[in-house]
C-alpha cells in the first residue's frame, strides 16, 4: 500500500536529478559544442602542407651522422631563426649535445646554450683542462617523430596529432597549456612556448618540407650531418642509407619507434 | 640550476606546486567519501558522528579540486575543450567526467542525506535563511516515514557506487602519472594503488583533525569511540599504503635498471621530504604511534588528543608524498645523467601564494557548508542544554579558539568578549573566529601579493617568465663593397679554383683538380693558362699555395713537395725549389701556404710537419721555425704561451694545431693561421712566439676553420673562414674589425657570398676571394686610396 507512494517519490526525485543535472552541466557544454569545435585533429595554417600536397605520398626520416658532427651550432641558430623559437637557450626544437670521455672511462655529456655557440668556448672546456681525452664526438638531437608518439597519446584535447606522414605536429589554437605532452616525451624535445603558452617542438620544418624544401638545419649543416628524405623515394640518399647502413634509434626499449635515425652511436646517449 | 646533464628543454620546470595540490586535494575527497560510505553502506556505527561531516569535507574539497589544475594551464579559457573534445587516450581526459560524475554523485547524497535538516531549516529559519533553505530543499517536503526509507535506500545505492568512484577518481589521478613511461619515477603499475590508499589515509587523517577540532571549536563532546576506531582504519590503510610504497621502492632497487642510479640519487636528494617526511613522520612514526594506543590501554582524552596530532602529521606526510612525486620526479632529467633544481616562487599563477590560497578554499567553502548544514543537528538539543548551563566556562574555549584563528582572533576575542553572554549568540563563536583568522590571513596574503612592492602581480601569466634574452649579436659586418664575381673565366674554364695571387694587371688562379693556373684579367676575362703540356716542368699534383713577388710566380707542390717559381711573362718556369723532409720520420714536407717577408725571404708553411721553412730567394734553407715545445702539438691549457690573459686560458680539446695560411704583417712579424687551433699566430722575425689572436674562445672575433690570411697596406689582418662563410677582418693588433661576405653577420640562415671562402689576395684596394670550386670575388676596400703603388701580395 506505501509502495506506489515510494515509487513516486523516488521517480520524481531520479527525475528531479537527471534534469537538473542535464541542465546545470549540458547546456554549457552544448553552447560551447554549437561554437564549431570538433574532436578531430585539424592541422594548423602555419604548419600544414600547401595546397596540394599530399602527405600520404611521403614518409620522411632523418639521419643524424654523428661521425660527421663537428659541433657548430648552425642547425640550432637556424632552427630558432627558422621557426621563432626563443633565443633563450631553455627554450629549443633542436640541441647538440657533446660527449666527452676522458681517460678514466667516464662520460661527460654538456650543451652549453644548447650548442648554439658551439663547443670551442673557454667556459665549455674548463672542466677538461689537463686531462687525458680518450674520445669525444657530438649527438644532435631533434624531436624523432616517434610512429607511436607518448606525446600524441596523452594529450587530453589531441591538440598534438600525427600527420600521414608521420610529423607529430601542435595546434596551436587547441592547446590548453596543460604540459602533459612535455612529461610524456621521454626524449625532451618539447616545451612550453613562453609567449603563447601552447606546448611547441620541432617539426622537421613542416612548412619547408612540405614544400620540397629540406629543415632549417638540414639546409646550414655544412658537414652534412643531418640528412633528411622521403623513405618512399628509393633513390634517395636516406632510402639508401637505411637500406645499407646499420642504424640506431634512442631509447628503443622505450617502444616509441623514433624516426630519427643515428650512426655510430655510443653507449650512455639518451 | 642543475647538477650533471639535462636536456636544455628541462631547465624549466614544468608542473610545480599546483599540481602538488591537485592529487592531494582530490585524495582528500576520496578518502572522506570512502569514510561516509564505510558507516552508510558497511554500517560501521562508530562513524556515524562523522558520516555526515564526511560528505561536507568531500563536498568541501571536491569543488575546489579543479582549480589548481585549471590556474596552471597555459590557456584556462580552454579548459572546457577538455569536456568538449576529449581525446581518451589520454589519461587526463577522463579527469572531467570522472570529477563531475563524482560531483553530482556527492551532491545529491549530500542533499538525500541532510534533506530532513533542510526542510526543518526551511520552516523554523526567517528571511533572508527561509529562502536559501526553501531553494536547497528543491520543492520537495516530504519527510514522512516513507519518504525517508526511500531516501535512505537511494543514500545506500549512491554510498555503494561512490566507493568505485572514489577509487576510479583518485586511482585515475596516480595513473596520470604512472603511465608516463618516460619517467622511471612516476612509471610503475603500483602508481594508481598508492595513490588510492594515501588517498584514503590522509581522508581519514584530515576528517579526525577536522572532527575533533570542529568539536572543540563548537564546544561540543567529542565521540571518543569514534576517534579511536578512525584511528584504527587509519593505521589499517597507512599499514598497507606504507607496505606498497615500500614494496616498489624494493622492486626497483632489486631490478637495478638502468634508472635506478638516478632514482636512488633523487631519494638521495629528497631525504628531508622522502625519507622524513613522508615515511618516517607520515607513516612509520604514525603507524607505531597508533598501533600503541589501539593495542594498549591509554586514557580516552589522551589518545584522542594523541590521535589529532597524528592526524596532522599523516596529512602532512601525504602531502609530502604528493609533492615527492610530481616534483622529485621532475627533478629527473630524462637523460638520466642529472637533476634539475626545483626553484620555488612566491608570486605569480603557480606560486606559492596561489596554493595557499587555493588550499584554503575547501576550509572556507567547509566552514559556509557546516554552518549552513550542520552535520551534528541529531545532537544538538543535549549540546544546546549544556551551553546553557550555568556552571560551563567559556574562557578555555576562547582561548582555544584565539590560538586556531591565529592573528585574526585577537581582536575579536577583546570585542567578543563584552557581548552579553547569550548561548544562543555564543554557539558559532568558534566558528566566527576561525572564519574570520582565515580572511584576515588571506587579506593579508593577498595585500603581500597586490602591494607589495617588487612582487610580481598575480595576474601573471606562465609560473616563470623567461628571462629577457637578446639575439647575441657577436659579429659586425665590414663595410667592403662587392665588386664582381667571376664564377668561370670568360673565355676559358676551370675545375675547382683554389687559391689566388695578384700580380699586376693579372688574377692568377690556382686550379686545383685541373692541375693548372689560370691567369684572367681584372674583367674576368680568361688571358692563359699555365699547366705542364703550356709550362715544361711544370707538374702540378696537389698545389695548395701559391705567391708572388712582383715578377715570378710561386707554386706550392704537395707531391713531390717543391716549389715551381713561374714567369708567368715568360711563360717558363723558372726553377724549382725542392722542400726539405721533416725531423720526424722524414715525412715529407706538406706546403700549406707561402709569402715573402719584407727581405724578399720566401715563408712556407709545412702542415705536415708544423713548422714554418724560411728559404732565401735562391731556395736555400735559412730558419726553420717550431712553435714552442708543445704549441702546436697536442693544445692544452698549460701548454699555451701566453699572448694575451684569454690565449692563456684557452684550452681546446683533442685537436692539434697545425699551420695553414702565412701573410707578413707590416711590422715583419709572420702571422700563421693554425688551421686545427684554431686561431692565428704571430711569429717573431727570430722564430719566437709573439703572440695570438682569432681564437674562438671569443666568440665575436674567432675563426672557426680558417683557410687563408692576407694584409693589405694599412696593416688590416684578413681571414677566409670556411664554416663562417665569410672573412673576419682584425685590426693590425689583432682586434676584430667584422666579417665581409654575409649579410648578417650572425645568422647562418642568411645568405652569404661564398660557400667555401678558401683563399684571399689583397692588392690596393681590392680583396680577391676564391670561393671553392666555384670562383673569385672581389671586394673593395674602405679607407685605401684607389691609387696606390703596388705591393707585393701574397
């Protein structure tokens, strides 16, 4: 007899929650849904291809000769003149790291400013002064693209995306500051752009190769220690060298498939 | 600030005491929540005093838990997208649904539970009350029997599915972090499990301090049973949460992987926060502490009093843990070679301030909720009979209560004090007090960041601002104008132009691959070329250097090492010098560059060998001149010959030193490029070292791979510099003077005149440059008068 009574009242009450909630939480979210944004990835203007350009016809890939690195910095200076990255040396798409092993077998890893003055400078060599050199011999490093990016994977609004042809790329517009794409990357080649806000990284120069132009750095490297192509032209220099060569990548054990390539790699680069 | 090697990204620190906040607040929630549950859905009865206080705290804590996250976030007014658009691999993604499913959950329990208070707020309150409670009560009134079990039912059901969530909500939270395998710190499966249950330790903790305090504040009896079975399940989940923690501190000390070095460093580092803090004060010290006074007879009042002092410290210990984890793993560098320093700001979004303001939120929105719905109403009748009685002092409360509230309660007690002692009026007083410290603090908080002067505003965008830093603007141009290129002879070819001398009217250029010398004029036009069928004996293999003085010219031959003198007027060859092998191993002589001394002496350079070979006109060996023991051998600091205090501390690694080019200066001395110093070198008529210049320790005035050296009249030094692609251009003392050929000196990504500037000759006015396999160009020089009498170049 007090059944229907409790069946109302629970009704009206799980009816009272359901609405208000919907309407407490819904209709922002449903304005907000009615300003045009969607869930999909959308490339940037400033990044993406030109017209015409068809990104699934390429998959590109960088060799870095590390036998050939002489240590000069050009491909960082360019890369902050090429992209509007921060001179301030926390602040880099692109780095070269030194490492120096002296006579009792330890490794000395530095990157004064990133490398961007080169490695000749008094304050760089101090440490070395007087001691025994066994071998020493420069790793650049750049974002490697990984085919499964951490960086992609964690991103709450996937403001950082993969294109077709394998460039992980940051809208700008989408990104909420949050960094979780900086923690994620186990290779440290993101951070934060201090002026927008928005996480930032190297692209390998979207803008110029997707124009038939090589990277910022690839272009001033004057020793040809960064090499860059597309893996789906077989005559290319990089088809081949991935074809013949013996290749590294950094920190494979990680999964993360990097797309940057290095030779001669020693043991401790990271 | 940093200790061995990071990546240059790692300098700034990305997630600082915001995100410290954010795990421990939503900790809070979860283990408040669990608390309420345990008592509505396990019925344990000893909780009930607290079961509704828990739901308050939860609530309390729950609205302010996205709000360090959302002060942190480069762009808050995106934050929504992360409703909108969520990308779900990611583990952040969820953090909206799963807040707001929780958020509704606690709300409408919180509503079930304290629906029968709100209507009788509704009826007995008077406006402006009547209405807050009428709006809070939704229309609904009915608190019959009926009502009222369906309610209760409805509170079970949600009680039971808000222990998932509140497992879902905070074990979430551990695996944003656990899953970051690029962290080894952060990456472990236990993450999301210890999270969970410091979670729950520092909900129980938080509530017994806040239970036991809120009773003296409100002068109220304190349930002892209460408080001692929250300290049991205290020690209970501290015992396992203690247990995890160390379960996977000794997996990873067993497996030694290849982080493990830098973990134990950081555990190292971190011995204050990690091993004091977080495990002997919040855990271990605890854990002893109350497995004591639940084992063993203590006195109710003691124990209780015992239990609210290690409340706090588990509270504190959490927090330790927190912040061990989000920053000590930070302090990583991922290269695993070194540690990034944790600079703690005051100002700004993600300072100090800001955290202490945010955590101060739940306590105010705690103190507005339990007045608005107090938790303990079932009691209050016995309660309000005791403050009523005559014979209960008020003075310790007062006291107790100036000592919570801190700097605020002072003035208050004083006022307070006078008021006519009405129970009624007197019921909150705690409360008042402590509402009333907490914005007095907070005033004054806010008055540090706002006026204080040099503070930086709160409003600031980004935890650090980026220093201010300049383009370095290390090189200047020299203002030589271009005069022409000539990339091929106008008339006649050449395969890869290496070097250059001037003689008269005529360019004389040294084809390397071709094995020739080509001889154009000053338009460029191709006049002869001299090589071994034109020339009788004129076998050209390797030539790297050439000179001139006035009517022969001089070529340096690698193979064999000799030197052809050419009369180019002629077209024979005069004679040929042969070059003296070196004192080491004979090893040939290796001419890397020539010119004449002011004595008509012939200067060759022999990289080979390092040394300089001073021949008399008719090639006969008059010095030959060594550097310093050392100095141009393997280059270290204490080997360097002081020229000038930056020579003396220079110190280059693994490379050695080497002469290339040679040029007379106008005071006679011989100044040498050291092609692997590199640098150029000054050397004394009597061989001694007279000191150095050019190296690249300065950054704005050294070569970095120098190819060739030329004077012209004034006494101005030129440098070809492959790498720079340019020449440098040095005052006759050796002080910089700029760079010709690019057109910004400090960009490489400018265009530049040349792509291999390989060699120079200066006559009069005008720099000729052999750009490498491609050409000449020329260059006029300020400050020389077009007229001059002819000097001997190089």
């Amino acid at each position: 007899m007090s059944e229907p009574v409790r069946r109302r009242a629970f009704l009206k009450l799980a009816g009272r929650v359901v609405i208000g909630s919907i309407v407490i939480y819904g209709s922002p979210a449903a304005v907000m849904s009615k300003l045009g944004q969607s869930a999909e990835p959308t490339p940037v203007d400033a990044d993406a291809g030109p017209p015409g350009y068809n990104p699934k016809a390429h998959q590109w890939v960088f060799i870095v000769d590390t036998a050939r690195c002489i240590g000069c910095g050009r491909c960082v200076r360019a890369c902050k003149e090429e992209n509007h990255v921060p001179m301030d040396p926390r602040y880099n798409r692109t780095w070269v790291e030194r490492y120096v092993q002296t006579a009792d077998g330890e490794m000395h890893v530095d990157s004064p400013d990133a490398g961007i003055h080169g490695f000749a400078s008094f304050e760089a060599n101090r440490e070395y002064a007087g001691q025994d050199i066994t071998k020493a011999f420069f790793v650049p490093k750049l974002c490697n693209q990984c085919e499964k990016p951490p960086c992609v994977q964690v991103c709450p609004v996937a403001a950082t995306y993969k294109t077709d042809d394998g460039i992980v790329l940051v809208n700008r517009d989408k990104c909420i500051g949050c960094r979780y794409c900086i923690q994620a990357c186990p290779y440290g080649a993101r951070y934060l752009d201090p002026d927008e806000h928005v996480a930032d990284k190297c692209t390998w120069c979207y803008h110029r190769i997707s124009r038939g132009l090589q990277p910022a750095c690839v272009a001033v490297c004057p020793v040809g220690a960064r090499k860059f192509g597309d893996l789906r032209d077989p005559e290319s220099e990089v088809s081949k060298i991935v074809a013949q060569l013996r290749l590294y990548v950094l920190k494979e054990d990680l999964g993360t498939r990097p797309r940057v390539r290095y030779t001669q790699l020693d043991e401790g680069v990271r | 600030m940093m200790l061995g090697y990071i990546y240059p990204n790692e300098t700034e620190f990305q997630w600082s005491v915001l995100i410290v906040l954010y795990p421990f607040i939503t900790g809070l929630v979860a283990g408040a929540f669990v608390v309420s549950s345990l008592y509505h859905v396990f019925g344990m009865k000893a909780l009930r005093p607290v079961a509704r206080l828990a739901l308050i705290t939860a609530l309390a804590f729950l609205l302010i838990a996205p709000l360090p996250l959302q002060a942190h976030l480069g762009h808050p007014e995106r934050a929504f997208l992360i409703f909108l658009m969520p990308h779900f691999t990611s583990a952040m993604a969820g953090f909206g649904f799963i807040w707001m499913f929780y958020l509704i959950l606690v709300v409408v329990e919180t509503w079930l539970v304290f629906r029968p208070d709100i209507v009788a707020l509704a009826e007995r309150s008077s406006w402006p009350m009547k209405a807050v409670y009428r709006s809070m009560a939704l229309g609904v009134y009915d608190v019959s029997d009926e009502a009222m079990e369906v309610d209760h039912r409805l509170i079970k059901i949600l009680a039971a599915v808000g222990i998932p969530s509140a497992a879902l909500l905070h074990g979430y939270v551990g695996f944003i972090f656990g899953a970051i395998k690029a962290n080894p710190w952060w990456s472990t499966p236990l993450m999301p499990v210890i999270f969970l249950l410091s979670a729950i330790v520092s909900g129980i903790a938080l509530l017994m301090v806040l239970y036991i305090v809120s009773m003296k504040l409100l002068e109220r009896e304190i349930d002892h049973e209460c408080v001692r079975s929250m300290s049991s399940l205290l020690a209970g989940f501290l015992f396992i949460d203690l247990a995890l923690e160390g379960l996977e501190l000794l997996s990873m000390a067993y497996e030694q992987e290849e982080s493990w070095t830098i973990v134990r460093g950081l555990i190292g580092r971190m011995s204050v926060t990690f091993l004091g803090v977080q495990i002997l004060m919040g855990a271990v010290i605890p854990l002893i502490v109350l497995g004591y006074i639940s084992l063993f007879r203590v006195e109710r009042r003691l124990s209780t009093a015992i239990s609210t002092v290690i409340g706090v410290m588990v509270v504190v210990g959490v927090f330790a843990m927190r912040w061990n984890v989000v920053v000590g793993g930070q302090t990583i560098s991922k290269s695993l070679r070194g540690y990034v320093e944790y600079e703690w700001v005051f100002g700004g979004r993600e300072g100090i301030f800001m955290a202490s303001l945010i955590l101060c939120l739940p306590f105010v929105i705690y103190t507005v909720l339990v007045k608005l719905l107090p938790p303990w109403l079932e009691e209050a009748p016995a309660a309000e009979a005791a403050l009523a009685a005559p014979t209960r002092q008020s003075v310790p409360a007062l006291s107790l209560v100036g000592a919570g509230a801190g700097s605020g309660g002072g003035g208050g007690y004083i006022s307070l004090g006078n008021i006519a002692p009405d129970p009624k009026r007197k019921r909150y007083i705690g409360l008042k007090l402590t509402l009333a410290g907490l914005g007095t603090a907070m005033a004054a908080l806010m008055y540090g960041v706002f006026a204080a002067p040099g503070s930086p505003g709160l409003l600031q965008i980004g935890g650090s601002q980026p220093e201010p830093v300049l383009v370095p603007q290390l090189r200047a141009s020299f203002p030589a104008q271009q005069l022409s290129v000539f990339t091929e002879p106008a008339g006649g070819s050449w395969v890869e132009p290496l070097d250059v001398t001037v003689m008269g009217d005529g360019i004389f250029v040294l084809d390397h691959a071709g094995q020739q010398i080509i001889e154009i004029d000053q338009k460029g036009a191709f006049v002869r070329s001299y090589d071994a069928r034109s020339v009788s004996g004129l076998e050209l293999r390797h030539p790297h250097a050439m000179a001139n003085d006035g009517t022969d010219i001089f070529i340096g031959n690698t193979f064999p090492p000799r030197v052809y003198v050419l009369d180019p007027r002629a077209g024979l060859l005069v004679r040929s010098i042969e070059l003296p092998p070196g004192d080491t191993m004979n090893l040939p002589t290796v001419p890397t560059g020539m010119t004449f001394t002011s004595y008509g002496n012939l200067v060759v350079s022999d990289g080979q060998n390092h040394r300089l070979l001073v021949l008399s006109p008719d090639g006969a060996l008059v010095q030959a001149i060594r550097r310093p023991p050392g100095s141009w051998d393997l280059i270290t600091p204490n080997s360097r010959v002081a020229g000038t205090a930056q020579a003396a501390a220079l110190s280059i690694v693994a490379s050695t030193g080497r002469p290339g080019s040679v040029a007379v200066a106008l005071d006679g001395t011989i100044l040498a490029v050291d092609i692997l110093g590199p640098g150029v070198v000054r050397v004394q008529r009597d061989g001694s070292l007279g000191g150095e210049f050019a190296r690249p320790s300065l950054p704005e005035t050294g070569v970095f791979t120098p190819t060739d050296i030329a004077i012209d009249e004034l006494g101005r030094i030129y440098v070809s510099d492959d790498l720079l692609q340019g020449v440098q251009v040095y005052g006759a003392n050796g002080t910089s003077l700029g760079v010709i050929g690019r057109s910004d000196p400090n960009s490489f990504s400018k265009p530049a005149d040349m792509k291999h500037p390989s060699a120079l000759a200066v006559q009069g006015n005008k720099l000729y440059v052999v750009d490498r396999g491609r050409g000449v160009v020329v260059y006029q020089l300020p400050g020389i008068p077009p007229v001059t009498a002819q000097i001997p170049p190089q």
